[in-house]
C-alpha cells in the first residue's frame, strides 16, 4: 500500500466541483473549524473563501507563530548539475534544450558552499538534473560527504531512487530530500514528459516514502503550479501530505508552492493562479496542517515574498541562483553546449546565464524574481519583526 | 509583604526563581534576554541544534552570546534528537563545548506533537546519568516512567502538561499529581502552559518548577508576558506552601455557627 493506491481512490474531480460550488456560509464554517477533513481543505481553497482571505489570514499567522514561533528559516539551492536525461516541456534543463550545461566537480561544489556559508547559509538544498552518468550515485555521496564537512543541514532535490540508493546518502549526512510531483494529474503529466525516466508518475509518487524508508528526516513535497488546475493540484498536495504524516511519521514534512516561471524552452504556463490566490493557499495549507513547514523560494516577486513571510511561511531561499556555478563562477571552465542530447562546441549561446555582465555560466533552470541578496532578506524579516534562523540542525544529529 | 519561597534545590544547586524559561520562537535574541531578565529566571534551556557547538564564534549561530552564565545556569537541551544514540552525541558534544555538563533531555521523533520517547529517553538517561551528566528528562505524564527515571538517577523528572506550544494548560493533572505524590526528586512542569494561569495551577499542586517558552516568545510583549508568569509562579508556590484548602461540594461559613461550643 503506497499513496498511489490512496491517490486513485480519491474523488478528486468531486471535490473540485465542490470547492467551486461553496457558498459563502459554508466557507466560513469552514474557516471556522478546529480541524479539517479534505473536503474542507476543498472549502478553504474555494472561491468562496477567497471572500474571506483576511480572518484566514489571522488564524494562518497566529497558528505559525504558535507552532514555529516568531522566526523564518534560511535555506540556499545549490545546483550541482544542469544535464537532464529527461525532456519535460516546462523546464529549462529538459535533454533537447540547447543549453549551456556543466557538473561541478566536488571541488567546484565545495567553492560554491563556501561562498553560502559566507553569507550565512547553515543549511543548503543541492539541486541536479537526472542524468546517471554525469550525476551518478557515487557523485552525490561524495558531494554530500564534503559539504557536510561544513553545513549542518544538507537535503537534496535530485532524480527519484531506490531506498537502497538512498542510504548511502543518508549515511554520508544528508537529512532532507525534495521532490516535487509536478502535476498530480495524469493526463497532463503523460503529456509534459515526453521522454526519460521520469515519465512514470507513480515511481515518482512513491519517492518520499522510499526516502523516509531510507532514513531521511525531513521531506518535502510540492506541486509545480501552471501545469493542471491549481485547485486539483492543492487537493492531491494536501491529501498527500496527510498520507505522510500518517505513514512516515518521524518525518518533518515540508509543502513548497512553486510556480512556474520562465525559463529555456519558452513554454506558457497551462493554468494560471493568482497571487491572491496563491495567498490563500499558503493559508489553507496551514490551517489544515499546523505543523508543517511551508516553503517559498525566489520565484516569487519581493513585494508578494515579503507579504507572505508573516502569514504562514517558515523555510525560504534567498539570493538564489538556479545554475550550477551560479555562486561563484565555479565550473565555467568546462561548461559546454548540448543540441538535442549531444555535447557540442561551446559558443554564444542565447541560452547564457549573464553574471556581472559576463555572458558565460550554465544556463539556469528558471529565471527567478527576488535577487535580493541573502542579507537584504535577512534584514527584511528583522523588520518584520521576526529572527532570520540561518542554524537549526546541529552536526552530531546526523554523524 | 513579599512573597519569599523555600529555595529550589536541583542537583545541590540552589535556585530562588522556580520558572525555568526556554529560548526559542523569539522575534529576535535581544528580545529574549530582555524577557530572560524581566522573568527573574536562574536557568535556561537553548537547543543545541541552534547553538554554535564547534568552538569558532559562528555569527550566524549567536545565540549563547545573548545569555549571561552569570546570571543564568544554561541548560542545553537534545532537541532534534530522534534517538538515544544522537541524544547523547548532542549531549557529549555540548560539554566538549564547554557547556554546563546538565542536560534537559528531549527526545521526540514524532515532529509534529514532539511527543518524548519513553523508551528512547530512559536509554539515553541511563548512559549521560552514567557519564556524570546531571539528568533533566522531558517525558510525558507518566508516573511509572518518571519512578523507572528517578531509579536510575535522574536530577529531575519533566512531565508535559500539554503538547509543546499547544497552550493547553494542565491537560495531564491527575497523572502529574500521582508523579508529584511519588516523587523523591523536583518535579518540573514542562510544555503546554500557555497563561500564568496554568503555571499557577501547577504550582498549587505542589510542582517544585515550571518550564515555559512559547507563551513568552510569541507574546506581543515577551517582557510584561514573563514578569506574569514570574508572578503568578511565586503565588502559586506560596499558595502551596501555605496549605491549599481542599475543594468541597458544599459552602462552609467562615464564622462557624457552633464557634460558641469551643
């Protein structure tokens, strides 16, 4: 028994007809509750409650700041790999994109880290392609290995494996592991991913529970918004999360909200939700999960970011760069260009990440839409009225 | 008239403040050691997992600078620990720091009520009272587990009153009764004790101490909020100490009317 067999079971086309159709009594006896089955996550997410995004609001914040207290912690990706095996329409890394591609050696990773430490990062999300020649297993122990040297915190976002691929790197120190489903639907998801291994939903549904059989201690989890209906997507989101929280229980589970942004490839979004929509998700999640960390990175613009800290938000990103060597330039050296799969000469590529006015880093996954730096941020929580946490994991916890 | 209390004695170490706080979920270190002083506090809890343990000063890791050894014992706690093993890493690892070698014991896999591991921490209790650690164990109100901590050595026992951070006062009352009824060391009342109110509470029912944090931290203003329950932690223990009249189903006059019989 996995979350596939929970997922297929669940009327979810229903419960969107019934999130659409709430009125607003029942919105607001919804909002009103001390706890929250699916079908009144439905209300929550309704345009009916949307009417009521204010008093949702209060309750989001003062039920965060009760759980988590009155802090905002600090985490920074740090792209590995750009190579992919894998063609999804809507990202930038996808096999036949003709970009600029590199993986950093451990030394290069080692450079990029030391830069994020400098700027405060304790806790470090190492991001890469799915490719098992140039990001092979024994690649990502040993980048976890070195990096756990210096950053308590290490979690990792790469291709989905085995449980037994995944010890390794849960004993080598990393304690978190990211995988976002993209899109719950099925039709939609057999549509964006053309080729590769990440074709198969179910496999890709089933990692967080062969992570946690693994030992990894925190999870995330999240939907890519843009490709399916948002409503549909939040629903599988929250009924997944209940799963986890049920099934793999000494986990701290994680919900990011990523939105699509763009990126290689040029692909427009599908669907589309507004921020005041987005607002009210953050919200719903939080209402129906008290406990769990919500996410939010770079994608977002500042002025939306800084509004949605205070509300229900407990983990971002900051600074953020989305290609490898981002940080400090490490890997330039080797960077080539790959046309349909195949490496070619490196040349001008429209494709190029600018940094400083130098055209040459690898291409970047996303563009992103807050490049304040980490510091900027960390000041702006201050204002807030919240402590930036950049530690919260000690060493000795996973050694 | 001030209300003077008998002494906390934990482990020989004489306290006058029976509110110990914790130092997490505040809006900024600053604001803590301000709510630190303003509660009159003698003892204070810091995670590990956000302390700097590796000797360099770490500036984004700051928080021990913020808490006086003077004026506090700092007492580290295994928050994050899952286990036994990494509870008594965390704890040899504070020492080596140059930590105080007393330890708040908290072991909770379950993240999401951060409920303590019975069996978890009576292991780890076992082998820190073993290495000369001064024991606090958090459990949950369990007054066979607090007699199985208080066997083997432990300086405390920590029963929660309610979930950590839930606010919910002294759900555990009658099982925290039986631990402090049985108890032959101080009995601290740790978690949940979200108003002065409920640390009154359990005060009057004969707890040596309470741990309180979250209600403090998340306070909107963590100062007047710890001199509350500053206040309502010495009344009371006065209260207690002055002989509590038991509850009664029915009224009795204060002037008896068979006074004339004496």
């Amino acid at each position: 028994m996995s979350f596939v067999a929970e997922l297929n079971s669940l009327p979810l086309s229903a419960l969107v007809k019934r999130s659409l159709d709430t009125n607003l009594a029942a919105a607001r006896e919804s909002v009103a509750k001390e706890s929250f089955s699916l079908a009144d996550f439905a209300q929550l997410i309704s345009p009916a409650a949307g009417k009521l995004l204010e008093p949702m609001g209060r309750r989001s914040q003062a039920l965060t700041q009760q759980r988590f207290g009155k802090v905002i912690r600090l985490f920074a990706p740090l792209y590995l790999s750009n190579e992919c095996i894998n063609n999804c329409k809507y990202c930038g890394f996808s096999r036949d994109n003709p970009i600029l591609r590199v993986t950093l050696t451990v030394d290069e990773v080692m450079r990029e880290t030391r830069a994020l430490a400098a700027q405060g990062f304790r806790n470090v999300l190492l991001v890469a392609g799915e490719h098992p020649k140039f990001v092979s297993n024994g690649y990502l122990r040993d980048c976890v290995a070195a990096l756990h040297e210096e950053i308590p915190s290490v979690s990792l976002e790469v291709g989905p494996m085995e449980t037994e691929e995944y010890r390794p790197l849960v004993a080598a120190g990393a304690d978190g592991l990211v995988v976002y489903q993209e899109t719950y639907d099925r039709a939609v998801y057999d549509d964006l991913h053309t080729a590769g291994p990440k074709k198969n939903l179910d496999w890709r549904l089933e990692t967080p529970e062969r992570a946690y059989a693994a030992g990894f201690r925190r999870i995330g989890i999240g939907a890519l918004y843009g490709l399916a209906d948002w409503r549909y997507e939040a629903l599988c989101v929250a009924a997944h999360a209940d799963y986890l929280l049920r099934n793999c229980w000494k986990a701290s589970l994680t919900i990011s909200l990523p939105r699509l942004r763009p990126c290689a490839g040029e692909f427009e979004p599908l669907t589309h939700i507004s921020d005041r929509e987005l607002v009210q998700l953050v919200c719903a999640f939080r209402l129906m999960f008290p406990d769990v960390g919500l996410v939010l990175s770079t994608r977002e613009p500042a002025k939306l970011r800084d509004g949605l800290f205070p509300l229900g938000i407990t983990l971002i990103s900051a600074g953020s760069h989305t290609e490898p060597g981002g940080y400090t330039g490490a890997g330039k050296e080797h960077i080539h260009q790959t046309v349909r799969g195949r490496i070619v000469e490196a040349g001008a590529s429209e494709w190029a990440t600018p940094t400083n006015g130098h055209a040459t880093n690898a291409t970047g996954q996303f563009n992103i839409a807050d490049g304040r730096s980490a510091e900027e941020v960390a000041k702006l929580i201050q204002s807030l009225g919240y402590e930036p946490v950049w530690k919260d994991w000690d060493v000795a916890l996973t050694k | 008239m001030s209300l003077i209390n008998q002494p906390l004695v934990i482990a020989g170490r004489t306290f006058q403040s029976r509110l110990i706080l914790g130092t997490g979920k505040f809006s900024a270190p600053e604001a803590m050691r301000d709510a630190l002083a303003a509660s009159g506090t003698e003892m204070v809890t810091v995670a590990l997992r956000r302390a700097d343990l590796s000797g360099k000063k770490d500036p984004f890791a700051n928080i021990l600078e913020f808490i006086d050894p003077k004026k506090y014992l700092l007492l580290p706690n295994t928050s994050g620990a899952m286990n036994a093993e990494e509870a008594v890493r965390l704890a040899r690892l504070a020492v080596a720091a140059g930590l105080p070698k007393w330890v708040k014991l908290e072991i909770h896999p379950d993240p999401r009520y951060l409920l303590p591991d019975p069996i978890e921490t009576f292991r780890a209790a076992e082998i820190l009272v073993k290495e000369g650690f001064t024991v606090l164990p958090y459990i949950n109100a369990d007054p066979v587990l607090a007699k199985r901590l208080q066997d083997v050595g432990c300086a405390t026992v920590m029963p929660l009153g309610s979930p950590i951070g839930s606010n919910r006062g002294l759900q555990t009352r009658d099982q925290i009764r039986i631990i402090i009824e049985q108890a032959t060391v101080p009995v601290v009342v740790d978690a949940g004790l979200g108003a002065p109110s409920h640390a009154a509470e359990a005060m009057e029912i004969g707890a040596d101490a309470v741990l309180v944090n979250t209600a403090v931290a998340v306070a909107s203003d963590p100062n007047r909020m710890a001199v509350a329950f500053k206040l309502a932690v010495e009344a009371g223990r006065a209260a207690f100490e002055s002989g509590l009249g038991a509850p009664q189903e029915t009224a009795s006059a204060t002037s008896p009317l068979t006074a004339f019989l004496e």
